[in-house]
C-alpha cells in the first residue's frame, strides 16, 4: 500500500508534472485449433499513435511501458497470477490507455501473449482506440447472441498480435452484469481458453458505482491509474478502502507532466 500513499502525497501537492455452452464453447480457442478461426484484423500504426497507443515497436516512445510491464510481469508470475484490473478512481485518468499500452508491451517479449477484455461497459473504449470495427463485443456475448470464439479479435501490429474481446455500444445495466452468474461464466471461460496468456480487464472507475467492487474478488491483482489533475487525494484513499483484500501491483501516476505526451510516472 506504500505505493497508494506515495499516489495520495503526489495528489495532495497538487503537482502538475448466459450461459455456460455459450460463452466457453467446447474447444480452446488459444492455443487450440480454434485460434485459427478467430476474426483477424491489422491495427493502424497512425490511428494507434493518434491516440496515445505507442508500445508496439519499441523504442523510446513505449519504454515507460516496457518499464511498466516488466514491473508487472515480475510482481504477477512470482504468484503465477493470470487477471490483472486496471482501474481508476474516476473517469478520465487513463486506463484504457495504460490497459492497450501494456497488453501491446507484453505482446511484444517472446513467449508472452495478451488478451485485453473491455469490461468499462458503460464507456468501452478499446474498440475506439485501436481502430476496430464495432460490432459483437463483450456484451453480446455476455447476452448469449454472440460465442466467445466469434467475439474474440486477434489484432497483429508489427510483427506480433494480441489477442482482443472489445466492447461495442454502452451499456445502463453495467452494475448487474458485474455481479452476474454469467460474468463469472465468462471469466470461467477466459481462465480456461487463455490459460498461457496475461489478461488485463480495462474496468470502469471504482467510485462511480458498484462494477468494480463487485468484479474485484475474480482479480488477481490491480493495476490503479490516478491521473494528476483528475485525481483528488480524497478519491485516492477512498478506492484504497476498496482494495484492501486484493493485490495492487502498481499504482500509476499518470499525466504527470504535460510537456511530453507519453510521461508516466511510477511508484
Ligand atoms: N499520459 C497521458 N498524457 C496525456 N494525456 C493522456 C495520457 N494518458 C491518457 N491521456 C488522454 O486522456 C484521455 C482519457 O484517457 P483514457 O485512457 O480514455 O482514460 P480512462 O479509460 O481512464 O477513462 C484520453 O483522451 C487520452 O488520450
Ligand atoms: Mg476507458
């Protein structure tokens, strides 16, 4: 939790640096011969960096996410952890960013693979950020139209691919998608089909409802994004009443500085 305090201090000084044959099929889709059948398309390098998505060459540009995901990688396979949140105390500090940043970074380590599930479901935006067609989505097949092998995106850029399960269209009913049975199917299945892989969950805010509370206790750990500007140390140290019982790995102090676009600060 130190590193919950340090987000805290920085705050305060106000520095401006359905069902169960639905949703898991009977066959593995990565890994197993149904990756061949996964929808594949190729991201746009210019539409990427047009909104901040930078850590697919390498390079200067994504080496605070390489950073980032080494950190992370080290903190998640010392306890052989597959979920990890990324979260926010409010809207706006970044995280679906940081989440489309870091699968891109750990996309790139050989051996390692990525699936980035868009549960903001009142706001998905990963579909948006990396130019995907907009259809089908997490909710459709949380509604049982749509099996997770057809909903399921796998997006090469540069020479690697991650593996993507988009939002499409908000949603009102977000709260009691979280707390459903069939959202613990889901994460059943995803646990099962994506066993190799690291899967981040870009989740809605923490203190704009109940999604998050209800989700937390399926993670295995949080990765927490506090956006300096949007992040009042108030906010902070409520969504740390929250996180007591689930691991944080790392807390992200985002938009530290406005002088150069891609700054993340660490703790
Ligand atoms: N490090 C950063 N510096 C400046 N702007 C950023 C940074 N990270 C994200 N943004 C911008 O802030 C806005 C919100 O980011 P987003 O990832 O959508 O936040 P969230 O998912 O938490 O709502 C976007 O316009 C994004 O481009
Ligand atoms: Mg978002």
């Amino acid at each position: 939790m130190d590193s919950i305090k340090q987000a805290v201090e920085l705050a305060r000084s106000g520095d401006s640096p359905a069902q169960q044959e639905f949703i898991g099929g009977s066959k593995p889709i990565a890994g197993g011969h149904e990756l061949a059948t996964v929808r594949e398309v190729r991201l746009d390098a210019e539409h990427l960096e047009a909104n901040r998505i930078v850590a697919f060459a390498g390079g200067e540009s994504g080496r605070y996410y390489d950073m980032l995901r080494t950190q992370v990688l080290q903190e998640m396979d010392k306890k052989n952890w597959q979920f990890l949140a990324i979260t926010s105390p409010t809207a706006g500090c970044g995280k679906t960013v940081t989440a489309c940043n870091l699968a891109m970074s750990i996309a790139r380590l050989p051996e390692r693979s990525a699936l980035v599930v868009d549960l903001d479901l009142r706001k998905p935006m990963v579909a948006n950020y990396l130019g995907l067609p907009r259809s089908g989505g997490v909710l459709s097949v949380l509604d049982g139209q749509t099996p997770i092998s057809s909903a399921v995106i796998k997006a090469g850029v540069g020479p690697k691919s991650l593996f993507l399960l988009p939002g499409s269209g908000p949603t009102s009913g977000s709260s009691e998608w979280m707390a459903s049975q069939t959202m613990t199917t889901l994460l059943q299945a995803i646990k099962r089909e994506f066993r190799s892989h690291t899967v981040i969950f870009d989740l809605p805010p923490m203190l704009l409802g109940d999604d998050v509370i209800s989700i937390l206790p399926r993670m295995d750990a949080v990765l927490l994004v506090t956006g300096v500007g949007s992040s009042s140390a108030a906010d902070i140290k409520e969504c740390q009443k929250h996180l007591e019982r689930v691991p944080v790995v790392r807390v992200v102090v985002n938009k530290v500085s406005e002088k150069i676009d891609t700054y993340y600060g660490y703790y």
